[in-house]
C-alpha cells in the first residue's frame, strides 16, 4: 500500500507531525512518501491509496499561505475514480481562540467534496509534537489502514 504524507509547516510542527506519521505507516510495512504541499501537484494524490494532510492554521483561521494553490487545485481534482482514503492532523496555538487549528477542517471539506473517502477522525494537537501525542497518532493510524482494508475488500 502506498502512502502520501503532506505538509505545510513554518515552525516545522506540522513537518514533525509528518515525520511522527511516517514511522507509524512505515512500521506498518506501507510504502511512505513524504513531502510539502506546495511542492506537489493535487493530481498527484490519485497515485496513491493513503493520503494524509499535516497543516497549521494561519492568522484568521484559514489555510497556510503557501498551500493556497495546492488546497485550490484539490477543490478541482475528481478523486472519486478510485478509492482514496485520507486523514489530515493539525497543529495550532490556542492562543489564537476561536480561530485555533480550523485549517483541518477546510482541508477535510475539499478533499471529502472532491470525492475522497475520510478515513480517520482528525488530530489536531497544540504547537508541536510531543509524547503524550502519540496514542492518538497510533489510532489515527490504526484508523486509516482498517478505512483502507473496508475500502478496498468491498471493491474486489
């Protein structure tokens, strides 16, 4: 099974959340690629039967700056042909109030109105990583491998 770990990071947090993910997945003998968002084309997720977004929340509550095109590019990809299983993990400061890790969920509208299938509810942590986190990466895990095996038993 192949599987794509995006990020968008500025304090490299949600760059962290990737690499936490990547162990997890590789320690599940799938096959992992990681990367940034910015650097990747939305179509490009087809390729792939795990796709899991790591992001921030920028100032206001929206999207990181510089996954804007990406996150646009999704909204217009049909990624229903076949089963695409996906998760999105945030990273936030509740400084920010009401405005705290929103991202995740404006990632999680486009890719489920896009025709991805949501495979694991989403963990949103504040600011970076650290081992009391790590229960949740599990089940978030653990989540979008058994979404995965549902998906694609009931296809064949």
């Amino acid at each position: 099974m192949k599987v794509l770990i995006l990020y968008a990071s500025i304090t490299g947090n949600a760059k962290g959340m990737a690499r936490v993910l990547e162990q997890f997945f590789t320690h599940a003998q799938a096959q992992v690629t990681v990367g940034e968002m910015q650097q990747t084309d939305a179509a490009t997720l087809t390729h792939y039967d795990i796709v899991v977004l790591a992001t921030y929340t920028w100032t206001g509550g929206t999207i990181p700056e510089e996954s804007e095109d990406f996150y646009l590019d999704m909204g217009h990809t049909d990624y229903s042909q076949q089963p695409l299983v996906f998760g999105v993990v945030g990273t936030g400061d509740p400084y920010y109030g009401k405005d705290y890790n929103t991202a995740p969920a404006l990632f999680t509208a486009t890719l489920r109105a896009s025709g991805a299938i949501q495979g694991a509810e989403t963990v949103k942590i504040a600011n970076g990583v650290d081992e009391g986190n790590m229960p949740a990466f599990a089940k978030f895990t653990k989540q979008l491998l058994s979404k995965y095996h549902d998906v694609h038993d009931a296809a064949n």
